[in-house]
C-alpha cells in the first residue's frame, strides 16, 4: 500500500512558497519574452522604415526632374513654334547670334 503524506501547516507553507516562486518566475520569463519579442519587432522595423523615407526622397527627386524636363519640353517646343511661324523672331536671331545686317545699317556694338 502506499503510503498517504500527512498535509502538516508546515508542508501547506512550503507549497505555498514553491507555487508562489514558479507563478513569480514564470510571469518574469513571460515579460523577459515579450520585451524581447517587442524589441525584435522594433529592431526589424527600423531599417525598413529608412529604407521607406529614402525611397520617398528618390521619389520627390524624380518628380522634380520630371517637371524640369517638362518645363524645358514647353520653352524648346515654343521656341521652335516661332522658328518655324514667325518671321520676326528669326529676323532677331539672325541679327544677334550671326551678325547679320541689312545694306546701308549700321550696327553698333558696346562691350562691358
């Protein structure tokens, strides 16, 4: 037969001690696993958002170019609408950049 244990005030104490010891650890162990798991979670989210912020800056700077680009599309696109329409505006190109005057003018040219 086996043999029952007597449950004394003093083996009550000592069950009571060596519960209160596991329940006290295990909710120790339990905060030690979440830091860990939050600060995981952290750690792995930071490059990421770098890697985010650094992408949308890329992204702004292509943009800008792109309305550069098209800004110089508009003034080229104008600019060779009046060479190819309007007389007037060759006529001062040619005076300008070539040197180009009529017979009998005379050009005068100041230097700075």
């Amino acid at each position: 037969m086996v043999a029952k244990k007597k449950h004394t005030k003093q083996n009550v104490r000592r069950l009571k001690a060596q519960t209160t010891f596991i329940r006290v650890t295990n909710g120790f162990l339990l905060s030690v696993i979440l830091i860990a798991g939050a600060l995981g979670i952290c750690v792995s989210y930071w490059p990421q958002k770098n890697l985010y912020l650094k992408k949308q800056g890329e992204l702004a700077e292509a943009r800008q170019r792109e309305e550069e680009a098209e800004s110089q599309y508009d003034y080229l696109r104008i600019k060779l609408d009046a060479i190819k329409n309007d007389p007037a505006y060759l006529e001062i190109q040619a005076r300008d950049r070539l040197q180009v005057y009529r017979p009998g003018e005379t050009i005068f040219r100041i230097e700075r």
